[in-house]
C-alpha cells in the first residue's frame, strides 16, 4: 500500500472488520492505569483543532434510515465526552448532502467500494490540511456497501471520529478497551456503547500535545501494521 498524496489531499486507509440521545460512555477500570497498546491506543494522528466546530453532512441515498440514527449516535457518543478529552470539538450534523464537500470544518460521510478479497478494509479516511500538517481542514468518512449491520456503522463510525482526534488503531487492545480495536466479522458489533475510559484519556493527552507542538501530516499506515507499542501508563482520573 502506497502514501497517496494528490495535490495537497492525504488519503489514509483504515482496517475495519467487522438520533440516539445521550450516550453512555464505556465504562473501564480506573483503578489500573491505561498502557499503550495493551488497553489504550497511541495517539499522534490526524485531529481537528481544538474547540472546532464540525460541520457533519451524510450523503442520503447511502444509509437507510436506521443506519444513518446509528450514525448520528456515534456524532452524540463523541461530543458527550468533549469536555472530558479537552478537546472541545463538537460534531454538528448539518443534515444531507449530494457531493463530497470540502468547506473549512467539513466532514462528509458516505458510501464507497473498498472491500476486495485483497484489501479488507471496509472504512476510509480522507483528511485534506491546508498547512500540511496533522491539523484536519475538511474531511471524508467513506464506508463500505458491504456494511450494513446498524451497530456495527455505529462502531465503525465511532472509531473513524476517533482517528478524527488523534488516535491511532490499537490492534494489540483489549477487547472492549478501546473503540480503536479490531472488529471481528463483518457486520458484527464489537460491544461498545462509546469512547472508553482510556480513549477519552488518550485524546485529552493527544490535545494537551497539540498545544505544545502540532505533528506533519500523518502517514499512510501499511495494511496490517500496528503501533508502535509504548508501556508508559496513562493514570485516569478519579471523577
């Protein structure tokens, strides 16, 4: 797999197997701290700039109407826990769309063929920055047709926001750790309500960094490839 950069447009591809009000976020032990790669993903990826505003537009015809609430779900899941990450980004659902945007804080989501015997991916990220760096200027969510299983868009989804704040997968994750873990099969709910303990942690050490140093843009990850492993433990926070 390939760095695909076109023009000023970075494409990202993502392994992926597999309104609601108010969320509930995943509960986790805090009584352990979260260690990268083992219940906590890495962080240092794409992210929207902090207290950003994001316009959410969902191309209609691609989602059903169950499908697109479950979607929607996802947005709600994220923005519950905005204050706790530090991020204060916010998911705004703008309602539909006929084309792929590209207006400053834009985020389109949408159906697209990317699942083949050969790439198993059933996600993709497409993140443009203007300074061509990890800040996102507008952004594409793109799903494959293949998933069709309303919970599982809602896991998709919530892990696809997730890489949107700064988290990497985790493939060597516990399972219910985090929303950045491999799914299973296809079409099949990995069981989490919303972002974990460890992932709001993670996010809030990933926006606390981007106030001292913002990264280039973020490289294509090889199929397969994992994190780099780090056993420096995250402590939580009693609430």
């Amino acid at each position: 797999m390939k760095t695909g950069l076109v023009g000023s447009v970075t494409f990202l591809s993502l392994i992926l197997c597999g309104g609601v009000p108010k969320a509930t976020t995943q509960t986790a032990d805090v009584s352990a701290p979260c260690r990268v790669g083992d219940q906590a993903p890495a962080i240092g990826f794409w992210t929207w700039s902090a207290n950003s505003h994001v316009k959410v537009y969902v191309r209609a015809e691609d989602f059903n109407p169950e499908q697109t609430s479950h979607l929607l779900k996802a947005l709600q899941d994220w923005n519950n826990v905005s204050e706790q990450t530090g991020s204060g980004v916010k998911f705004e659902y703008q309602g539909n769309t006929a084309t792929e945007l590209s207006c400053t804080a834009c985020l389109t989501i949408r159906r697209g063929v990317l699942f083949d015997k050969h790439k198993k991916h059933l996600t993709q990220l497409i993140a443009y920055s203007a300074l061509h760096n990890q800040i996102i200027t507008y952004a594409t969510i793109i799903v494959d047709p293949v998933l069709t299983n309303p919970k599982a868009i809602l896991n998709a989804i919530q892990h696809e926001l997730g890489h949107n704040l700064g988290l990497l997968d985790c493939y060597t994750c516990r399972r219910k750790s985090t929303v950045m873990n491999q799914f299973g099969k296809i079409n099949e709910s990995n069981g989490l309500t919303g972002p974990t303990a460890c992932d709001i942690a993670q996010v809030r050490q990933a926006y606390r960094e981007l106030k001292v140093r913002v990264r280039p843009s973020p490289k294509l990850i090889d199929e397969g490839e994992e994190p780099v492993d780090d056993d420096t433990p995250i402590i939580i926070p009693k609430p």
